[in-house]
DNA sequence: TTGCTCCGGATTGTTGACAATCAGTGCAGC
DNA sequence: GCTGCACTGATTGTCAACAATCCGGAGCAA
C-alpha cells in the first residue's frame, strides 16, 4: 500500500537496485546481521557490481545497513539499545511533525485521518488476529501525519528512513504487539487535537503514545528473545 | 576543531573524496546549486569517476547534493523553505538530545560543558569583531550536548547531517548574525538545567534556544537577499 | 598445545572503456 | 516566422578486468 510504486523502469539500474534491497531487508529477506556479498547480489540482481555499491551507499545513508571498508556490508542489527535510540528519536521528529500537521493540514486531510482510523477499527474488528494489517494501518496514520506536517526534511527523514527500519522490527516482533485497541484510542485522541488545531496537545499526545509504544515494545522484548 | 580527522590515508577512495566534497560545499568553495561535474571533479581529485559517484551518493544521504538520474547533481540550495524545515527538525532533535544529555552526562562532561561556556565568553569579550569563532564556539557546545545524549542514532543525524547543513548556512550569513551575547546567556541556562538533571527544562530552553534562532535568522533573511 | 608467520583464496576497491541518455543547435518544411 | 526533427556534443550510467586488501588455515617452532 505505502510501497512505491517500483515500474520495471523506474530510472537507473542503482535505484532499482536500491529498491530492492530495502525491500529484501525490510521483510527480512536479507536476515539481520547478514553480510551482503556484492558478487552474489551482483549476480541475482542481474547487474554489474558498481551499481550495486552505489546502492549499498544509498543503504548505508538509510541506516539499514553498515559498511566497513575492506570488509563488506551488513544488514543493521536491530538490538535493544539501536531500537532504544530510533524510538526517542521518532518521538522527537513525529512529536514535531504533529505538532506541524495541526497548524498546516487542510481540513481534507483531518477528514481522511479519520477515515483511515473508522478503517482501521473495521479492520481490528473483523480480522482480529491478522496483526499485518493493523500494522500496516498503523503506518498509515503516523504515515499520513508526517505528511501533513508540509516539512519536507521532517517527511523524507521518516518515511525514508525511520519507518523502514519500524518495519524492518515489525516482522520480527509483528505477531508479539497485542496493543492495537489502546493503540487506536490513542490515534483518535491525536486526530482530534489535530482537527482542533491544538498543536501543543497533539505533540504531547504523539509523543507520549511513542513513548508508550516504546515501554511495550521493550518490555516484551525482556521476555522474549 | 570540530572537524573530523582526515589523514592523507583515512581509508578508501571514496571517503576520501566524501570527505573533500563536503568540506568543499560547506565552506562554500562549491556554491549553493552548482552543478557537481563528474569528469571535472575526478580529475581535480585524481581519482577515477567510481569512487566519486559513490561519495556522490553518499553526499546525497547527508542532504548536501540533490541528484537527479541523467542530468548530474547540484550542490543544495539553501533557501529560505528549506532553512525553515532545518530549524524545525534541529528543534525537534536537538530538543530531545539536551533532555537525554541532562539524564546521561557524566558530572566531568557537565564541567567541561561550563569550561566551554567560559572560553566562548572570553572569546566574544577578546574579538568582538570575529564572528567565525563565535560560531564555532557555538557549535562546540551544541556538539557536547549531542554527544552526551549517549543516543547513537541522535548524534549521527546531528553531527552527521544538520551541522553539516547548519555550518553551510553560516558561511552565508555568519557576518550578520549579531545575537552572541543573548545566546551565551541562553546557553548558561540550558547548561544550569542540565547541571541539575532537569530534562524537561533542558529540552524546553534548547527549543525556544533554537526557535529564537531561527526567528532571527529568518528576520535577517527578509531585509539581507 | 600454543603462538607465530606465511601463503592462498576470496572479497572489496579502482580503473578505463563502452553504451545510453539528455540538452542545445541548425536545418528543412509548412 | 514558426514548428518539428535529426544531429551533435557532452554528460551520465554501466560494465568487465585489474589491483589492493583482508581472512583463514597450513606449517613450524617454542
């Protein structure tokens, strides 16, 4: 749904590279830790090696993987503390961004905020264990707001490289969240301080249901490997 | 001072000329939009255009060239728009570093915070005139803050990415930013809140720090082209 | 057994040549 | 005079070969 639209020809043989490989990461095609063999990426992608390495670079930039010269890239390794750190910095930016989208969404917008969150409940209703597709609701609305906040530096920083890397743990830790229902009461309460302008609330609100999201997610990971 | 150690044998080629191009755009040796020719920049650099492309793509990452596929990359334009999405995201981020600092600095690395704050006084007592190093004085400092956030992740994007961006913006105006003495008093107080573990307050002061910032800059830039 | 050295294989880094694409120019045709 | 087209020149994108570097194991000495 969010995925861009990847043509067959979509422009150099780097970027469908790239493409490619963020997607293999994130769905953890590529496992964590793995290390990214430029001949055998070459070879599958059907390319030659200096596009690929261009992508890697491009990948190193997204922070998905981690190169050190002579020796090769990774996939990242999202331990506890790598995924402590993206979690304050998400508050940080998507508090921001939140407090931005409720002085410069249109009124449209906030209409197809709530659309999204009637959806979304629809969704939690019926299907009740399929936690992908909650998730992925999940990613709309904080995806949606990003948007509104009309910041381009603030977009591009979290669509293209913070929400990556939350994806990337979600299939790991998908089937682990059980949060949606106060996780869905928490988006209503920000899309109505959105929609009532209050951009002091609304940041408060994101940042604290991030931080919360945070709490859950690491304590969870306590219990389980 | 704050600039990273570039040994004539740091590693690979295309760090080196990373390292060469963002220097170069930052001090404004390559201007604001010009086009980064391939062909002329490997033979300035003697190297081969390999390696160049890839510093290319990694510039891209960091925010300071804008590539387009076919026609080459241009050094970023730093407008007026895009300042203000900076000042935003530096808000933002630089908000949540001072809160963590103030929760994970060590008692030495508070003093040597205050160290800082004195020589920066001495230094716009002594040269009122020169305001290079004042900026560099200011930079120290928000540097040890990001630094003491002890959040990997904060400091890459900060020291990596908006500095970066932030010193490209001085070198344009860094001979009409006047507001040295009200911003070392600002800085006392963001350093006294940290100094009392006060996250809240560290990161509420850091924010207006930086909002007022940016409120001035951005007067400046309505009479100054 | 432990530690060191050296060597071979494999991987990454670099290069120059080749192909594809784009911008500008001049000419023919209407 | 204007439009459209093909051509040209320059620039970017891609490739395959070459050079430099690192990793792991064999061999040997203490």
């Amino acid at each position: 749904m969010s995925a861009q639209l990847d043509l067959d020809e979509e422009r150099t043989l780097s970027d469908k590279a790239s493409s490619r490989l963020t997607q293999a990461i994130v769905t953890g095609e590529l496992a964590q830790g793995q290390k990214l063999s430029e001949a055998d990426l070459a070879t599958r992608f059907g390319i030659s090696r200096g596009p690929l390495r261009e992508a890697i670079r491009q990948l190193e930039g997204m922070r998905l993987v981690t190169r050190v010269p002579h020796a090769g890239a990774r996939v990242v390794m999202l331990d506890k503390p790598m995924l402590a750190d993206l979690y304050r910095v998400r508050e940080a930016l998507e508090g921001m961004a939140c407090r931005m989208a409720a002085q410069a969404m249109s009124q449209e917008e906030i209409d197809t905020l709530f659309v999204l969150l009637n959806r979304h409940e629809e969704a939690i209703n019926a299907a009740d264990g399929l936690a992908y597709f909650q998730s992925e609701g999940d990613f709309d609305f904080h995806f949606h707001i990003a948007l509104g906040s009309r910041n381009q530096m603030l977009i591009d920083l979290l669509v293209g490289e913070l929400y990556q890397l939350l994806r990337m743990c979600r299939y790991r830790t998908s089937h682990l969240a059980k949060r949606t229902r106060p996780a869905l009461q928490q988006h209503r309460q920000i899309a109505e301080a959105i929609a009532e302008r209050d951009g002091d609330l609304a940041e408060l609100l994101m940042r604290r249901h991030i931080s919360g999201a945070w709490k859950s997610i690491s304590q969870i990971m306590e219990t389980n490997p």
